[in-house]
C-alpha cells in the first residue's frame, strides 16, 4: 500500500497518500485524525518521511520546487485576476475557502509602509520584516494571505503558488 519515494511526484500524490494512511489508521485505530484539519501537514510528514525524504513534506517540496515553472498569474489593468490566460470571476475570489489574494508586489509594500507608522510595536516588527522580506523578492505579484502575514512568491514558492493559482482555477464560475 505505501507509497515509494520515486512514486510521489506531485503534491496531489501526497495528499492521496495521507488520505489512504488516515483511512487505514482508522481502521486499525480509530479514531484517525482528519486529513481537512489541523493535522493536515503532519500527514503529509509522515507520508513523505515513509517515502523515504528525510525532511519530511518540506524537502519533497524543495524537490519538486526544482522542475517547476511558477503559472502565469497578473492582475489586469481593469482589476480583473488572471492566471494562466484565464480570468477569475470576483465571485471565486470573494466566495471560497483560498485564503490568498493576488496583490502587485509594490503595491503591498507601500500599503505596509503606510501602516506602520500606525502599527503596534509588536505590529511593527512583524511590518519591519515583511518589509525587509518583500523588498529582496523580484516578482511583480505574490500571493498574499486574507489572515495572517504570509506571502507566496511564484519564484521562491513555485508548488505552493502553483496550488493557489489552480485551486482558483477549479473553483471559478466564469467560463473563461
């Protein structure tokens, strides 16, 4: 049933590796952690720990992060989010569980600049190394999160910016 390291190619491989493990421990001793909550990423280290990556779910990303090519992402002129040549509808980007929006690099950086002056101290430090973070980055456009400060470069987080970039492709209700 396991899977070997050679097998997982992509991160979808792991995610159904997980799913197979969870089903299996709850057989055997329920009851298995949820593969949608919380322990989602700890599923994913042991997967990829069993398959032999050393450094769990981390490396197999730094792997698979070599032979990939960031997707197209862009916001045009008119405010509309494109990815891959394929305009995202508001109602996806305002109605689904994606907790990153597309942002202009620049953009984010002056609206972090204008905010700290506001900012609390601890605020302020958190501000002082997103911006330090963000002024090294090159791309024009990052994924930025809804809730906390993460950011998703298409350069540096090609896997995890490429899974944002699809998951919106397969949740839009536009036809193109």
């Amino acid at each position: 049933m396991f899977y070997a390291k050679q097998s997982l190619t992509s991160t979808e491989d792991v995610d159904q590796a997980a799913k197979a493990l969870v089903a299996a421990w709850d057989r055997s001793f329920s009851p298995a952690p949820s593969f949608d909550g919380r322990k989602k990423n700890k599923l994913r280290d042991m997967v990829c720990l069993l398959a032999g990556f050393d450094g769990g779910y981390q490396a197999f990303l730094a792997q698979i992060e070599e032979k990939l090519d960031p997707l197209p992402a862009y916001i045009s002129d008119d405010r509309t989010v494109y990815i891959n040549d394929t305009a995202i509808d508001d109602g996806t980007l305002e109605h689904n569980s994606i907790e990153y929006k597309l942002v202009e690099r620049g953009e984010l950086i002056r609206n972090l600049q204008d905010y700290i002056g506001d900012a609390p101290d601890y605020d302020r430090r958190l501000i002082m190394n997103d911006l330090v973070m963000l002024s090294t980055w090159t791309d024009e456009y990052v994924w930025s999160s809804l809730y906390t400060n993460d950011y998703l470069s298409p350069s540096l987080h090609t896997q995890q910016f490429n899974e944002v970039c699809n998951q919106l492709i397969a949740l839009n209700v536009s036809p193109g």
